[in-house]
C-alpha cells in the first residue's frame, strides 16, 4: 500500500514539474514574439498582455473564435476586413456578444412556442407574434426550427458591421 501511495506521489509530482515546465515555456515564446520595432508599445506589459497586443495574434483569435458564428461567405469577408481595422475598432469588433447558432437551435426547440429565439435575435414584433399565437400554432415554431441557425449568422454579421461602423463615429481620444 505505501509503494502504491509513493509512487503516486511521484506521478503527481511529475505531472506538475511537466505543467509548470510547459507554461514557462509558453511564456518564453510570449516573450520571443514581442521583440522588434513594436517592442516600445509594449514596455511594462507581462508577457500574457504584450502577446494580447500582438495584433496578428488578436486576428487569428477572432476568426477562430468566432467561426461557428458565421456564414463561410461572411467569415471571407471578415478576413479581408479585419487587417484593414485599427484597433480601437478591431476591439470594438471583438467585444460584441455574438449569438451562437447552435445556442440558439436548442432555445428554439425548447421555448421556440414562445418566440425566445425571435426576441433574441431583434425580432420583437414578431416575438410577441409568435408567443400570442403559440409558434403560429406550431407550424410557424416548426418552421423556426430550420431556419434559426441561418438566421443568428445573419444577425451576428449584422452586430459585426454595426460594431464597425460604431467605431468609425467615437472620438479617437476615447480609446
């Protein structure tokens, strides 16, 4: 019993040299990525935050991130904006609450009767619609079902031209 219980000690151990060795080494290529002409911006920064400044880092997180959340026509598109944004709006971009399809499927398969998935994605009117007739009697709840995915990758791609064009009118002080 006591060479079992040492030699899961010694497991634990290992395991834990292993974790705290890998994540000095992510650290060291934080720290390797942020040399070069950038490095004055970063001055003072850990290296988790001068790697979160990396703006090739923030791009890639985006599109990764966010790629269930829209339409493969959409997520082009947002490939070729993205790099053209600065970064006032690039994290304006980036911290809008995209709705995710699949989140919303299960709303409006389970309270789709009551119009929660319209009300989510802006459709008021037709939220209170859909709740006082009942889903439209169900048909119109069976209908929602097909075709709520498509439509929260649209909304999203909506919020995401909203947040740009949101960005473009601040004060450039604000940020």
């Amino acid at each position: 019993m006591k060479t079992f219980l040492k030699l899961g000690v010694v497991a634990l151990l290992l395991v834990l040299s292993s974790a705290f060795s890998k994540a000095n080494e992510r650290e060291e290529i934080s720290l390797a990525r942020i040399t070069g002409p950038e490095m004055n911006t970063v001055i003072g920064l850990t290296a988790r935050q001068a790697l979160a400044y990396d703006r090739e880092y923030l791009l890639q997180s985006f599109m990764i991130n966010n790629a269930k959340m829209f339409t493969q026509m959409d997520l082009a598109q947002i490939n070729a904006i993205l790099p053209e944004l600065t970064d006032a709006q690039l994290q304006m971009v980036s911290s809008v609450d995209y709705r995710d399809p699949t989140m919303m499927l299960v709303l409006s398969i389970l309270v789709g009767g009551l119009g929660v998935d319209r009300f989510m994605l802006g459709d008021t009117g037709l939220g209170v619609l859909k709740l006082i007739t009942g889903g439209g009697l169900g048909i119109w709840w069976l209908i929602d079902i097909f075709t709520v995915e498509q439509r929260a990758k649209e909304y999203n791609m909506e919020m995401f031209n909203e947040a740009i064009q949101n960005a473009k009118y601040m004060l450039p002080s604000a940020y």
